[in-house]
C-alpha cells in the first residue's frame, strides 16, 4: 500500500474529475493521502474532504506566500482544527523567497507562530521551502521544531542539508522531481538518507512525475515516485512501499 504525503485534492484542478482520480489512485494501490490545507479556502476544503473519505486525512497550515494575510483569528482557527481527529500535521509552513508577496520578516515570524502552536498541539509540521534553505533549517533550530518534528516536503536541497534536517527529527519527502532525469540531488538525497527516514508524494496537481511531467499531477502517480527510489537503492518497490507507509503512519499517529 502507498501513502501519498502531501496533494492538494482541494486544488480546483479536481473540482471536474474527483471520484475519477480518487478511483485512479486507489487502483496504483494508494491506501492514504494528506490533503494540505494552506489558507482559508483550501483548508475549508480539506476538512470538507477528510470528513467524506475514511482514508483522506489532513494537515492545516498557512503558506508563506500568503504569510501578510494571516491573521490571529485564523492562528486561532487553525489551532482550533489542530484537535480535529483527522488532522494529522500542521502546515505547510515555510518560507518562499521566490514570491515577493509577502516580505521576509512576515513570512519569519508567521513560520515561528506555527511552530509554537504545533509544540502546543503537539503535532508534525509539513515545511514548505522555496530558496530559503539556510533560513529554514536555522529557524528550526532555534524553535526547537525537533520537538515535533515533520516533513521537509519535496525536498529540492543536497544531502547535507538533508542529513541536517533528518538530525532534527525530520522525514525527507521526494515527488515527481526525483523522476527528472536532470534531477541530480533528489536522486543523491534518495541513495544516501535511510529509507527510514524518506517519505513519497505527489504535491498534486502540481509536480507530475515522468514520463508525465508538465501534466495535471494526481496521487496515483505516486506509484512512479516509489519506483524510482527503489531503482536508485537497488531495492524492491514492495519494500519501499512499506517502509515509506510505515513511515508516514509512525509520523502522523495513525494506526
């Protein structure tokens, strides 16, 4: 069985075609997903959806792009869902210095919020970076996200950095990236962290994996993912299907 880590099922990409994708997924062997909430629509949407199907769960967070919009009420929201049985993590969280939308020291200080409400919730946070490496891992640190631990989602960096974030309590999670063959440091990042400590996702509709890359992504596509990380260990595809799912079920608590 496949655990789909992170899609965003709540991207109006599937508003036409919802049961059909979710029908696809299930016949790749997909048994769980996270759908990622990261404002006030798509988090709505996300409870909306872990409500109707038994094996979607989700994580609830604010995007850093939009970090200017936060508000206290929404921190408040958002914690308020935290308790929800369903939801499994906080975030995404992070920080994007490829958007100007909303100025570095905002996106700082919302991503440190975050990180004390999940301490206080006790929850995983599902981190979300986009050149913004250095400040990422250091404002990690100094919160001791450790506590809590999470996700470095669709992790683009070296195996450095990524043996840094594991060092702090953190999964590794590679999507359709890992499949480009111009990819050299996921594929690095796949041979060199411990399947232990790796974790599979789409991030669908965006990032579709080869031979699909430029196409709507969805979570069946997961399966090609596993596939390529089992080439690059020179393991089985069953076994890294199990172990990532081990993975994903120790992180979020679910039985």
């Amino acid at each position: 069985m496949l655990f789909d880590t992170h899609v965003h099922l709540n991207a109006e990409q599937f508003n036409e075609d919802l049961e059909e994708v979710i029908s696809r997924a299930k016949e790749a062997g997909v048994g769980k997903m996270v759908v990622v909430g990261f404002d006030r629509p798509t988090i709505e949407r996300a409870m909306e959806l872990v409500e109707h199907y038994d094996f979607l769960y989700a994580s609830v967070g604010w995007h850093p792009v939009d970090a200017i919009d936060m508000t206290d009420e929404d921190l408040a929201w958002i914690e308020e869902l935290s308790s929800h049985p369903k939801v499994v993590a906080l975030g995404e969280m992070g920080l994007d210095y490829h958007w100007d939308k909303s100025p570095k020291d905002v996106q700082k200080e919302v991503f440190r919020k975050q990180i004390h409400l999940a301490k206080k919730v006790k929850l995983p946070i599902i981190i979300h970076n986009r050149e913004a490496t250095q400040d990422i891992v250091d404002i990690l640190r100094e919160e001791g996200a450790e506590e809590v631990g999470g996700i470095m989602h669709c992790f683009s960096g070296s195996p450095q950095i990524a043996q840094e974030c594991v060092d702090m309590n953190f999964y590794i999670s590679l999507g359709g990236p890992v499949t480009f063959k111009n990819a050299k440091k996921p594929k690095e990042v796949a041979q060199e962290i411990p399947l232990e400590r790796l974790l599979i996702e789409t991030d669908c509709p965006y990032l579709a994996p080869h031979p699909n890359r430029g196409k709507r992504n969805e979570p069946a596509y997961v399966k090609l993912v596993a596939v390529q990380i089992a080439e690059l260990k020179g393991i089985s595809v069953e076994e890294v299907e199990r172990i990532t799912t081990e993975n994903a079920n120790k992180l979020f608590n679910i039985n």
